[in-house]
C-alpha cells in the first residue's frame, strides 16, 4: 500500500515522512501560492509532494514547475 496523509506545514511534512509517508497531499493546494511550494521544497527537496484540491488547467503547470510530483 501507498501512504499518501494531507499536511500543510513544515513540521507536518517532516513529520510524516518520518512516519514512512510516500507523499504527504498538501491540501488544499488552491489555498496555497505556488511559491509556498517551492519554499517547502528547498530544504525538503526529498519529500515527495502531492497537490490536492482546487487546481485547474490554468494553474497546475505553476504547481508542478515548484516541485510538485504530481496532482490529484
């Protein structure tokens, strides 16, 4: 099985990948500016990152260009 949990903040991500998450769900991504992303992603750059929620064909190339792994 895959473990996908939903986190929004740093602590939270770092705590469950600690706890063996695949992907941590950042949800809802539409609540959060792309460069929120890409903040998270400089020092986390080994977590895996899923946005859920709220993107659309306008906006997921931002999300994916921030280091997104993918979109749900």
């Amino acid at each position: 099985m895959v473990s996908m949990p939903g986190a929004l903040t740093p602590t939270e991500i770092q705590t469950a990948h600690k706890a063996g998450a695949d992907f941590i769900k950042l949800f809802p991504i539409s609540n959060l500016a792309a460069g929120y992303v890409k903040a998270i992603k400089a020092p986390l750059s080994h977590i895996k990152l899923l946005g859920v929620g709220g993107f659309d064909e306008h906006n997921m190339q931002e999300y994916i260009k921030a280091g997104v792994s993918g979109l749900a």
